[in-house]
C-alpha cells in the first residue's frame, strides 16, 4: 500500500505543479471521496476481478494444444500473482505469469513467453477497436470538442485502425502459414552466424508453439471471445465506476469507450517525467473532454488505478501466501523470470 500511496502522491504533484498550479483545492479533492457511492465502486471492482478470471480463460485456449488436461484455476492463481507482482514491483513482474504457467502446467517456458505475447497483440487489437469505435461515434458521446480536437481524434482514429488491421494480419500469417512465415524469415536471416540462427531458429519455433491456438478455427474465435468479453467487462467495471461519482454520472457507455480508449493508450505510451502516463491522461480526458472539476478528476483517475490495478493484490497475496511465496521470494521469482526471458528458451522449465 506504501506504493498506492507514493503514486497517488505523484499524480497529485504533478497535477497541481504542472498544469493547475494554485488552483487545485484540497478540501473539494477530500470531498469527492466523502461523496463517492460506494454500492458502485464495489460493484466495478467485481468487475475488474472478473475480466481477470477472462484472461485466465484466454489463456488455457493458447496453452491447450501443448497441455490439453491444463487447470483453468491454476491459470487464474498464477494471473492473480503476476499481476501482483506487477502491482509492487512494476513492469518486469510481467514475465512471472508466464513463467509461474510453464512450471505449473509443464509446458515450455519459451512457449509461455509466446503467449504472453499474443495476449499483448490481442489486447492491442481490443484497445485500437474500442479507441477507434469511440472516435467514430463522438457526436453520441457527452465529450465537448472544439474542431481541431475533433478533427485529431478522428485521424488518430483512422490510424487505430489501420494498426489494427496490420496486426490482425499477423496473426492470421502466423496462424494459418507458420510453417512458410517460419521459413521465410529464417532463410532472411541466413547471414547470421550459425550459433546465433540457430538460436533464431528455436525462438521462432517457441513462438509459433505459443500462437498454436491461432491455427485452429474453434480456438481462434474463443481467443476473439473472450478478449471481446474482458474487454466488455471493463468497459462495464468504468461505467460503474462513472457512476460513483456526482460530476460523472450521466456519463454513458460511449463516454465509457472513449475514455477507456484514450486512457489505455495512455498505458502505452509513457509520459516524460512523469512515468507512466495512464493516472494522467484519465484526469486531462475528464477535466479537458467532460469538464470535471479537477479535483473530482483526480480523485476518479486515482479509483480507477485503485479498481482495475490495486484489487488484484488481496486475492494475488492470498495465492502467493498459500504457495508459499512471501516478499523475498516473489523478488527471487521476478529476477528468475526475468533472466529467463532473456535467456535462451529452454526446452522444459525446471521444477
């Protein structure tokens, strides 16, 4: 909790020293939270609990066809950690989810990996539809635009979907012409020494391992599925959120889709001097889009990391508790996960 603290301390110093300077009021900022129906965040953590348990489900569709008898509780165990770990320690906890998956489900390390990385393209592909959707339909939203604004959104609309298709090609190259896609950029690299191809050779394999699932039609539209549903499930987890706070509450499911848009780019690209610029975005989108106070802004902006990052940290402790991790050893995993992402990918993990 020391690291929710010093984070929703940073947003605020940055708020109030960078762009508001003197102008941000402490007691209305206190106020928003006295004032905050509770039933709602409640309900919006649940949500976010939920699209959690999704990726799990996601995740047993890419590591069947290498254990078809894997545990979709395990899945969800070793998600609900990772992302702790992500929580505390920040980005480089990401490779412990794959690497708590390989050693649970006795699958190839290097084959998780892959796999983490196409959960990050299908993200990417749900995150440009939904940013790309909410653009198309601003006349429906609440949001004020002037025309340049406008007229900003839009391209960036356009050029969300134009990534979006791009990378929707990969996966259906990787998918359906892995074995030609694979010989392709092997014979590409032919000019490499013959330790370093080989070593191209066996990650390439790992990764087409990893998007297996992208070769079936039945898995393929489960990945779609249930990246839709997550998706659709925070978009519900925001708009209850929304509706917890006065200044947000009229805020539609287009408002939703608009602001979770913006707001996951925000998770993408981060902001100079600041970090990550997600906590930020969420109060310009708010205050410069919708008009809310700056200071309701902010307390809203610091919910929604609370609801969609922090809510994963009673359930993720508990797991880790019962796995016998305590502090010590979740940095001892971060730093073996990260050292075997960068290593050569091994045939088995280790158990």
């Amino acid at each position: 909790m020391l690291l929710a603290a010093a984070l929703t301390a940073l947003i605020l110093w940055a708020v109030h020293n960078h762009w508001y300077r003197g102008r941000f009021q402490w007691g209305k900022f206190a106020e928003s939270f006295l004032e905050i129906e509770w039933k709602w965040v409640v309900a919006s953590s649940a949500l976010a609990l939920a699209s959690y348990y999704v990726r799990a489900l996601r995740w047993s569709v890419m590591v069947k066809p290498l254990q078809p008898k894997s545990n979709t509780w395990r899945l969800f165990k070793a998600t609900a950690i990772g992302f702790t770990v992500v929580v505390l320690l920040g980005r480089p906890g990401e490779f412990v989810r794959p690497y708590l998956i390989a050693l649970k489900e006795r699958v190839p390390l290097s084959s998780q990996f892959a796999s983490w990385l196409l959960e990050r393209i299908l993200d990417l592909l749900a995150v440009l539809v939904v940013f790309g959707y909410a653009v198309s339909r601003l006349g429906h939203s609440h949001a004020n635009l002037g025309p340049p604004l406008r007229w900003s959104l839009e391209a960036g609309g356009w050029a969300a979907t134009l990534l979006g298709l791009v990378c929707l090609a990969l996966l259906v190259m990787f998918g359906r012409f892995s074995g030609t896609a694979r010989r392709r950029l092997l014979d590409a690299l032919s000019f490499l020494p013959s330790r370093h191809h080989k070593r191209t050779d066996r990650i390439v394999t790992a990764f087409l391992e990893g998007t297996a699932a992208t070769k079936q039609p039945g898995s393929a539209w489960r990945l779609i599925a249930y990246t839709l549903l997550e998706w659709a499930t925070i978009v519900l987890c925001i708009l209850c959120l929304f509706r917890a706070f006065e200044e947000t509450s009229a805020l539609g499911v287009q408002d939703a889709l608009l602001f979770l848009g913006l707001v996951s780019f925000g998770s993408i690209l981060q902001i100079p001097g600041v970090g990550g610029g997600m906590q930020l975005l969420a109060i310009l989108v708010l205050t410069q889009l919708y008009g809310v106070r700056l200071e309701a802004a902010t307390s809203i902006a610091i919910m929604f990391w609370i609801v969609t990052f922090v809510v994963i940290l009673p359930p993720g402790l508990l797991f880790a508790c019962q796995e016998g991790f305590n502090w010590r050893k979740l940095r001892d995993l971060e730093r073996r996960a990260v050292r075997a992402e960068a290593a050569e990918p091994a045939p088995e993990p280790a158990l």
